[in-house]
C-alpha cells in the first residue's frame, strides 16, 4: 500500500466517524461517549466526548439551541400560490 492510499484511507475514516457522530442520535452519541470516557484520555481528545455526555436541549434532540432551553418563538407565514402564466 502507498503512502497516498493509506493517507486517503485515513482522510475516508475520519470523515465517516465524523458523519456517524453527527448524524447519530443524541442517545446513542450520550451512551458511547460515557464508554469511551472510562479510558484514560488525553484532555483534547476526552472534550468532545464530555460535551456529548451534557443534558440534552429542551426540544429533545439536536443539541444545537443554543444557551436558552426556551424553544424559539414560532412566526407564522402565509404562503402565497401563483399561477403559472402561459407564453
């Protein structure tokens, strides 16, 4: 194997770990992070971990609300159908 194939291949698996992170459900991501936080981590590689583990956010999932656990005020819109015009 070259060095540019096993550097691609690790480029390929971070950004895979990465997605599956993101995309995992806070549950889940809350579970594996308590597992992994019993190994003996250095400090920059236990802080993810640690922040995963938080409370999640009032709406329930996405942990991205911000430092208010108030849900955000709803506007409502109206939504306006044009017709399509003939040329």
């Amino acid at each position: 194997m070259t060095a540019q194939a096993f550097i691609v291949a690790l480029i390929v698996l971070a950004c895979s770990a990465y997605v599956a992170w993101t995309l995992m459900p806070a549950a889940a991501r809350r579970a594996i992070a308590k597992r992994v936080l019993r190994l003996s981590l250095p400090t920059w590689l236990a802080t993810p971990f640690r922040k995963a583990t938080l409370p999640a956010s009032a709406c329930g999932g996405c942990d991205n609300c911000g430092d208010s656990a108030e849900a955000p005020p709803t506007s409502v819109q109206t939504v306006k159908f044009h017709p399509r015009t003939r040329r």
